[in-house]
C-alpha cells in the first residue's frame, strides 16, 4: 500500500478521510498523523489565562468607565495647538527674501542694458569658446 499523501493528511485533519489498515502497518505515516493530531490539540487549547489577570482587566475597564475625567489629557490638547500654530504661522508669515537690487543711477542703468543688447550671444555659451581655442 502507498503511503498517505499530503493531500490524504489534510483530508484527515478536516475529517474527510478515515485511518485506514495503512496506517497501522507504516510508522513513518503514523508518526506524521501523531505530530498533526498534536499540532491541532495545542491550536485549539484554549490560551491560558489567570482569573486574576482577568478580574484586573475588569476592574481597570469599570474604573475608566466610572472616571471619565481621567481622559482628559492636557498634552494632547497641547500638542494640537502648537501644530496649528506652527501650521497657521508657516501661512501667514512671508518667507525670507533678498534685498532687490538697488541701483545707483539711471546712467547706469542704460549702460548695463546697453552692453547687455550689444552682445547677441547668450551668456551660457561663451564657456564653450574655450573648447575651440587652439
Ligand atoms: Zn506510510
């Protein structure tokens, strides 16, 4: 006879198959089913819990509900505003900026534009001159 297949293991542990004469000559299956049938006994062991831990959790949830005040929390309360200052503030306030500009004279003024409309090249290019230089 073959040996029990996966399939044939979990068709067991969902009470789908029966144990059959195989199991009774192979040990190899048997010792397989004993360490599922034990893995499903610990998985539905009801978790261990003390009585006392839970008369503790009782009385902490009846004092809560008793002593609603306690949930006021200042902090809290504390933080929220200084978020919303800082929120408010980071709208409100202008940022930093330079100083414009100033200049000294109209003459100079019309010279810079001068010079600037003489030269038709970009600025950005006459950085490459140099590559051409021999
Ligand atoms: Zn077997």
């Amino acid at each position: 006879m073959k040996h029990w297949t996966e399939n044939d293991f979990q068709k067991w542990l969902y009470g789908l198959k029966e144990e059959d004469a195989h199991l009774q000559t192979c040990s190899e299956c048997r010792t397989e089913l004993e360490r599922l049938r034990l893995a499903r006994r610990r998985t539905f062991a009801a978790p261990e819990v003390s009585e006392d831990f839970l008369a503790a959790q009782r009385r902490n949830i009846h004092n809560r509900l008793n002593h609603p005040s306690r949930n006021f929390a200042p902090l809290r309360w504390g933080f929220s505003v200084a978020m919303l200052l800082l929120v408010v503030a980071g709208l409100t306030l202008t940022p930093f900026r330079k100083s414009p500009v100033v200049l000294t004279n109209d003459e100079q003024l019309y010279s810079d534009l001068a010079a600037m409309e003489q030269t038709s090249e970009p600025k950005a290019i006459q950085p490459l001159h140099r590559l051409f230089e021999k």
